[in-house]
C-alpha cells in the first residue's frame, strides 16, 4: 500500500530521521511513537505529501483515497456541523451535488443522471447523512448539535467534527496526529472501535499508552535518527526495544572484556622473548574485535521534583452544595466532595460536563453560582490549567523569567538546575515562551509548580502535550508526592497507575469510590469505558431508582471506604483464626497423645493429671467457636467481595 525508500528529512545541520525504507499494508495499523520534535508529525507530512523529504521518497498507488487530519485547517463556523463532516465523503457529495446541479438546469441528462445513481449507490452513498451521524454521536457530539452552525462548538468539539469527516471518508489511507487529544474516556474507546474494524493501512501519533495497546498492530519508532517497525502493540513494542538495548548492551560489555584481558596479558608478558609471538597474535585479535556504537537515544526523561515545603491538614478540601450554569445549561449542579490528605482523586468522565469548570472553581479562578469552597489547615495549591496560557501569559518572557519571577531571592544556578531537571538545557532556558512547542510549555508549567513546593495538585489533563517518557515519569513523581493530588484526565494508563479514590462524572451527579481504577470497573461489574456496556448500563439505570444528584450510586463515600477498610482487614484476622485453630488443634492431640503413653500415669503426679483433663475438656469448646467464628469471616469476606 505505501512504499517508503530511503527517506531522509533534515532541517539545516539537523538530521531528524535517514535512511528509512519501510512497506506499509492494508489491515495494519501502525502506531507512530517518539520524543517529542524526534519527527513523528513531520513524517506524518511527508507521507500525506504536505511535507517534501530532504531525500528518498513514499510511494502511494495513485488510485488510493489518503484521509489526513489535519488540526490547522480552515473551517467555516456558519457550516452545519453535519454538513462539515458530510464533506470528507468526497465521492459521494461530488456525485450527489452534480445530480443536484443537472436536475436544477431542467434538462437533465438520463445517461449522466443513471451513472451518477450507479456511483452513489456503489459507495453507500443513500446512507451519507446516517453514517456522519453515527460518527459525530461516537465522537460525543450529541444529535441535537449536528445540525447546529459550526461555531456553536468548542475548539475540541470542532476538532471532533474534523476527526468524523476523516473517519467518514472511506479512504484507503488513514493518517492521524493525536486523534484522542480532544477526546473524553468514551469517544477514546469508540474510536478505539472504529479502527479495529477499519481495513485500510492507518498510521497514528499518540502519547496514550492504553490507546496504542488497543489499536496498533505494529509500531514505528522514530529514534536514533531512523524509523524502525516492530511487530505488535506498544506494550509489546516497549518490551522488545528494551530487550534489544540490553543485548547490545550485554554484547559491548563481553568484547570490551575480552580486549582488558588481552590487553593485560600482553602488558604483562609482552616484554619477554618467549612470549613475544603469542603477545603479537594477541594484539592481531584485539584489532579484530569490534566494538559496536551505541547511537544515542532521542528519548529524555523529565525529572519532576514535586516535594511540599510542609503537610496540609488531614481535610485538604470541602466543596460544599457548589453549581455553575452557563447560560440555561446546567454544568454542575449541588456538588459536594470532602478530600482528604494524601489522596490521589482521578476526576473522569464525558467532555462537558463540569470536569474543568470543578477544577477552575476549586482554585479560585472561577465564580461559582452557588455553594462554597474550602481549602483546609495550610493545603497550598499548585494548579496545572488544560490551557497553558493561564499561567504563561506573557509570550515574550523566557522560561528563565517565568521561574525567576515565582522564586526572585534565588540564584542563577538554582534557577537553571530546575529548568534542568524539566529538559531546558542552554540556549532552551532563553526561548520566547510564545514559540514554546505544547510538550515544552507543559513541563515549563510543572517547573513552576515545582519551585513553590505546593501539598496540593491540582491537575487538569496534565499528560495532553507530554510524550510516552515524561508521561512515565510523571507517574513515578506523583507516586512519590507526599501530598494531595486532584486531577482530571483521560488516559486510562495513568488514571489506572495514580488513582487512589474516582469520582466519575455523569448526568445524574458524581460517583464517589474510594479505590483505584481497576477496583472500580471490577465494582461496577462492566467495564464503563466500552460503549456497548455504556448503552447496557443505561438501561439498567432507567428502571431502577435513581440516587439523587451529586450522591454516589454505588454507596455513599464513607460507607463504601469502611467496606473497603473491614475488607482488607478481614484476611488478616480469618489467617489468625486458622492459626488458632491449628494451634488447639495441635494441643488437643497432644493432650491425647499423653494418656497412650507407658508409665505416663505411675510418673505423672495427680495434679497434673486432672490440670490436663480440664484443659482437654475446654479445647473442645474452644476449637467449635473459633471455627464458628472462621466460617463468619469467610462468609462477609465473600458478601463484601460481591
């Protein structure tokens, strides 16, 4: 399907990626990975032909359909939403707008007229309308906006109906840079969907783990200056690239190993006439050995240093009966939440719902309608905004002004060792924040953070712009914070390593769990992330009594954490029963075993004796109650399982 020979893009004395030659098949979906500004996008555009390589070429069959999405197009915002994503059906509106066109002349053409059928019917053309709709309502736009102007929408939403036109086309050739971006938990999971069943050759950029692992078939490495393909998902991906390293690894170690041995013997027995042939043949196989070069890695790791100058209170935050309307649309509505230090609170959920409008209200940069917010006993907030421009507003400062102005008294040193650990090395630290790339302004904001020392961390899509190592990273710091963490986002990998308590968001209110991720999809028995068991559960939820807004379904929050506390507790004391009872067990028929014994009565004096009957006599008793008691424990252990 697209044949890749010898392609090289370099910018200047830079070289992004060479030599690269690759084959790429229908029925493959591969997933494009790398650091960021390695060159994923820019081969994306070499390959969708905006872009022209420095050298070597892509060769496409000239008769094959290539959808691009493409974030900076121009769009209409008095287009009809439907319309817009009608368009990337370009067969079927090319064929529909020139019947349109003969019929409106009043002489049509009967031949023309019955081609132009043919071709409609051919590409499904009579189901256009029907098809868009289901993309735009899996991509979370709802029916009642399709037929809205453009501009009623959001820039993520406007984005979602570029993704749909895309996805609409029925191109031979799918080219996607970050699809999921924009897009909430469930359009993730719809898109996920869409693309195993698509048959075309799809490449796709994403710094989503959890996507990639459930949409790629192979993955294209773009590192060392090349592109490499491996077979597999990225989990699988990761695992052998690893494994690669390591054995080069383990190689170089062997052949510098061999040449200090042979160097040694010869610096210690050269000298001698007797050992001079011997040392010459040495020094011949040492020439020999090749040493291989590791080439260098594009990756870098960001090291986020997140340490609280001092612990917050035990109540970190109370929002107390808070709502927020725009216009007559009802965003949050009677929200009430008490977080607690040390927790790590993953708020998740479909797009427009009041995730980031919570979030903005909590740290003071919005009014709510109504309620009241409350931070505890010494919580001091380090907030991360979706849209970096919040906290980097002045596109001329440097990252060394941004971090300068949030610590004044501290020297240079100090300043620069921060951007350090953030990857702002040299002349990076005296950058126009304007020209910062979105990877680059999100670590400058975590730079900030960090140098406050906040106990509170307000996170809103913190993983949007980070690549796979700085997203790894992240997690480990986060993990490490000895504080309260409070963040939304949509990819699942991270909300599953993080998470310590969810907070789901829906119509109906918040659903409050005190547990992680993966406890919580196993509590609610579906898993909440695939569509088919969304429209189940919503049916369930028609029929049975609804809880009231801003409660949680599943048991109120202190109800459910006793539940999960008596459950890890339970295990323990069911192993100190069985203790127990091997324990009496044990003595019992040791008790027994004395009275068998020759001559244990002539030597053992009567008191002891009857000491022995008595203790053998309350054993009994003694055994039937803790086995009693362990087949309780059993039984809640199993009813609060359930």
């Amino acid at each position: 399907m697209i044949s890749i020979t010898h392609l090289a893009k370099a910018y200047g004395s830079r070289t992004l990626f060479e030599d690269v030659s690759l084959k790429l098949v229908a029925g493959n979906r591969y997933g494009i990975v790398g650091a960021n500004g390695s060159g994923k996008t820019t081969f994306i555009e070499i390959v969708a032909g905006d872009a022209a390589p420095t050298d070597g070429g892509v060769s496409i069959p000239r008769d094959a359909r290539v959808g691009v999405l493409r974030q900076d197009r121009f769009l209409d915002d008095a287009e009809l939403v439907l319309d817009v994503a009608m368009a990337g059906d370009e067969i079927v509106r090319a064929a529909l707008a020139e019947q349109r066109a003969l019929v409106a002349a009043g002489v049509p053409d009967p031949a023309k007229l019955a081609e132009l059928e043919e071709r409609v019917a051919l590409h499904d053309g009579y189901t256009l309308e029907a098809r868009a709709s289901a993309i735009l309502e899996g991509l979370g736009i709802p029916v009642a906006s399709h037929r809205q102007p453009l501009g009623t929408l959001s820039g993520g939403f406007k984005l979602r109906v570029l993704l749909a036109q895309v996805l609409l086309g029925g191109v031979d050739v799918l080219l996607l840079d970050e699809p999921t971006n924009h897009l909430d938990i469930l359009s993730i999971r719809w898109l996920e969907k869409f693309l195993a069943g698509y048959t075309g050759c799809a490449l796709v950029i994403s710094h989503d783990q959890r996507f990639l692992d459930n949409v790629a078939t192979h993955i294209l490495d773009v590192d060392y200056g090349t592109i490499r393909e491996y077979p597999g998902n990225y989990r699988a991906f990761a695992a052998e690239k690893a494994a690669v390293r390591a054995r080069k690894e383990a190689e170089i170690s062997r052949a510098e190993a061999t040449i200090a041995d042979k160097k040694a013997w010869v610096e210690r027995f050269g000298a001698k006439a007797t050992k001079a042939r011997q040392a010459q043949s040495r020094l011949k196989q040492i020439e020999k050995i090749e040493v291989e070069v590791l080439e260098q890695s594009s990756r870098r790791a960001p090291r986020f240093h997140l340490v609280p100058a001092r612990p917050s209170g035990r109540d970190v935050l109370e929002i107390a009966h808070v709502s927020k309307s725009y216009g007559d649309k009802a965003v949050l509505s009677d929200v009430s939440i008490t977080v607690r230090r040390g927790e790590r609170v993953a708020i998740i959920g479909p797009n427009g719902l009041g995730k980031s409008t919570l979030l903005r209200i909590v740290v003071g940069r919005l009014a709510a309608d109504a309620g009241a917010v409350k931070w505890g006993h010494e919580a001091h907030v380090g907030y991360f905004p979706q849209d970096h421009r919040e906290l980097l507003d002045d596109p001329d400062a440097t990252p060394l002004d941004v971090i300068w102005n949030e610590v004044p008294k501290e020297g240079t040193s100090y300043v620069r060792g921060e951007l350090g650990r953030l990857l702002f090395s040299g002349d990076d630290v005296q950058k126009k924040v304007g020209a910062l790339s979105g990877g680059e302004a999100a670590r400058l904001v975590f730079c900030k953070i960090s140098v406050l020392h906040p106990n509170v961390l307000v996170l809103d899509e913190p993983t949007n712009h980070l690549d796979l190592e700085a997203i790894d990273a992240l997690v480990e710091a986060l993990r490490g914070f000895d504080g309260t963490t409070i963040f939304v986002a949509h990819d699942r990998a991270f909300v599953s390593a993080l998470a310590t308590r969810i907070l789901e968001v829906t119509k109906e209110g918040f659903r409050d769990f005190p547990g992680s991720y993966d406890e919580y999809l196993a509590r609610c028995g579906d898993d909440h992330l695939d569509a088919e068991a969304v429209v189940l559960r919503a049916k369930r939820e028609r029929v049975e009594p609804q809880a009231p807004k801003g409660a949680a379904p599943l048991a109120s929050y202190e109800e459910e954490k006793r539940r999960k506390n008596r459950l890890k507790a339970l295990p323990k004391k069911r192993d100190e029963l069985v203790a127990a009872i091997d324990a009496a067990e044990a003595r019992k028929a040791e008790i027994q075993a004395c009275w068998c014994e020759e001559g244990f009565y002539e030597r053992t004096p009567k008191e002891a004796i009857a000491a022995l009957e008595t203790e053998e006599k309350a054993l009994g008793p003694k055994i039937a109650a803790l086995v009693a008691e362990w087949e309780a424990t059993e039984q809640e252990i199993e009813a609060l399982s359930t």
